[in-house]
C-alpha cells in the first residue's frame, strides 16, 4: 500500500475523498497497463515496466489534485489558517498569491500590509501602500489609514504620523485624538502633548487614558541646569553631580579633590613653594577640581536624557505593544 500525503489536503480532507473515484481509475488503468506488459514480456523486464506505468499514473493523479487545492478557495484558507495561527511571514507570501490572483479584493490587501507589519516586514508593508493606493493614501478607508499611521509609527516616522492624522478624515475621532497624542509623545514633544491632552478629554478607553496620563507625567518633568551643576561644582567639589542625583561621584570627587588639596597644602607648608611634593599633589587636585565641574554639566545632561528616555519608553510601551 502506498500513502500519499499532500500537507495542504489539511485545508479540507473531503477533497481527497471526493477524488478516490479518479485514483481508483488511475490504479486500475495502470494495473490493465500492467497485464498488457505481462502478455509481451516476462521476467525481470516486465517488473520494471509494471513499476513504470504505475508510478507515471499516480504522478499524474499527485499533479491533478495539487493543483486543485492550490485554487484561489483553498489558497484562501490556508492563508487565514497560517494568520489565525500567527504564522505571519508565511501568511504574508500566501496573501501575495492571492492579491496577484484577485486583485480587486480589499480585504486580502489589509491582511497583506497586516501580515507583513506583524513579521516586522514594516518598509515592504509601507511599499504595499504605494504600490495599491500611490497618491491617494489621504483618502484611504478608516481601516486601512489606521494600519498605515501603525507602520508610520513602527518605522519612527512620527512627525509624519501626526501630519497624515490632520489631513486623514476617514479615522474616526476618537482614535484619530489617540493617534496624534501618540505620535507627540513619540517625538518627545512634552509640552505639546500636555497642550493636547488637556484639549481633549479622558475617555473610558485604557490606551486613551495611559497616554493622557504620560502627557501629564511629562508636565511634571524637573530638568537640572548644566550651568547650575558646574557652579556648585566650583563652590563646593562634587555638589554639582549631588545636584544631579549622581551620589557616588559626587562623593569620589569631593574626596579626591579634598585629599589632593590637603597633601599639597601639607608638601606647602613644609617645603615651602619650591615643594615638588606639594605641586605634584597641587596638579592633581586641579586636575580632579576641574574636571568635576566638567562632569558636573555633563552629568545634568545625562540626567537630563535619562528621564527624556524613561518617558519616551513608556510612550513606546503604550502605543506600540498590542498593536
């Protein structure tokens, strides 16, 4: 007995049950062939020609029903199986098929571009647009503009984002106000996003209120001057980097500093201003004084940076997880 197993017939086991009346006449075909054979030849030599007419029959039963279940129908749910299975890259070369096959379908364009987002496939997903919709992508359908502000987020393309939700009126309010709070926040632009939140009210949708509640932690941001930190720096070694939250290496350079400036104080007072020991100890404490009220702007800086990117990851968080 010979099993033959196409691993699409999964799609639907009943086609290969309705084609058992054409590989029964397949078999039997080659079979008569067979006993033909056997009439002219015997031996080995008739063996080898019964083999030869019975595979040549079952290779062309295999190639009549692959391309059966390679039909737009069947191609059509095997692609919705490897989706709903979130098979995505092979969902994304299975829709191409059948958007080559039927173009007209709109549906089976969005599960393209969307197949192609969720394999992270995201410029190819933003060629599909140009490709299906080139200069009338203002005008696209809620459904597919949505998918599209997605991409445009997803490839950090937010100043755009934002100027495509002014113009977009297909989007529905409601997600359209969610969107371009979205790509404020996404080009850390704080205050703004603050100006917008406070425009618009909460809703009762989560994703709505995390981000109101983002632009409002935004607001609240306390930024540490640069010049500031160097100031106190040079009044007092290692304030400035205190100012700055930064406690370790406000302590290193407060001691260092101290301790250098003791021993050449010390070498001083002893030697005298000819004490090479003194101004050893004298340079390095310079050296550790100047360079804390360096490090100090420096660290005011990356303070600075530090809760920008703490926020800008959360924004990140909110809008792009479960999208």
């Amino acid at each position: 007995m010979i099993l033959l197993i196409n691993p699409r017939s999964s799609l639907d086991s009943r086609m290969l049950a309705s084609n058992k009346k054409s590989f029964c006449f397949f078999i039997v075909n080659g079979f008569a062939g067979s006993l033909l054979i056997c009439n002219l030849f015997s031996g080995f030599l008739a063996k080898i020609f019964i083999l030869l007419i019975l595979f040549g029959q079952i290779g062309s039963y295999i190639k009549v029903f692959s391309q059966d279940i390679h039909d737009l129908s069947h191609s059509k749910q095997f692609a919705d199986y490897l989706y709903k299975t979130k098979q995505f890259q092979l969902a994304s070369e299975e829709f191409e098929r059948i958007v080559f096959l039927d173009s007209a379908n709109q549906n089976f364009k969005l599960k393209l571009i969307n197949s192609h987002r969720k394999a992270g496939n995201y410029n190819l997903a933003l060629d599909k647009f140009s490709q299906f919709y080139g200069s009338e992508l203002i005008n696209l359908s809620a459904n597919f503009a949505e998918e599209y502000v997605k991409l445009l987020f997803f490839t950090k393309q937010d100043s755009l984002a934002y100027n495509y939700l002014s113009l977009n009126r297909t989007i529905h309010p409601g997600t359209r106000q969610n969107f371009q709070l979205a790509s404020l926040l996404l080009q850390k632009k704080w205050d703004k996003s603050f100006q917008f939140a406070m425009e618009y009210p909460i809703s009762s949708d989560k994703k709505n209120t995390d981000l109101h509640l983002l632009a409002y932690e935004a607001k609240q941001l306390k930024y540490k001057k640069p010049g500031v930190a160097a100031l106190m720096s040079a009044i007092i070694p290692g304030s400035g980097k205190a100012y700055t939250k930064n406690w370790k290496d406000a302590f290193i350079s407060f001691v260092f500093v101290s301790v250098n400036a003791w021993q050449a104080y010390r070498g001083f007072n002893k030697y005298g201003s000819e004490s090479v020991y003194g101004w050893a100890f004298a340079g390095l404490a310079t050296s550790f004084y100047i360079g804390g009220i360096y490090g100090s702007a420096k660290s005011a800086k990356k303070y600075n940076k530090n809760i920008n990117d703490e926020l800008f990851h959360k924004a990140t968080h909110i809008v792009l997880d479960n999208m």
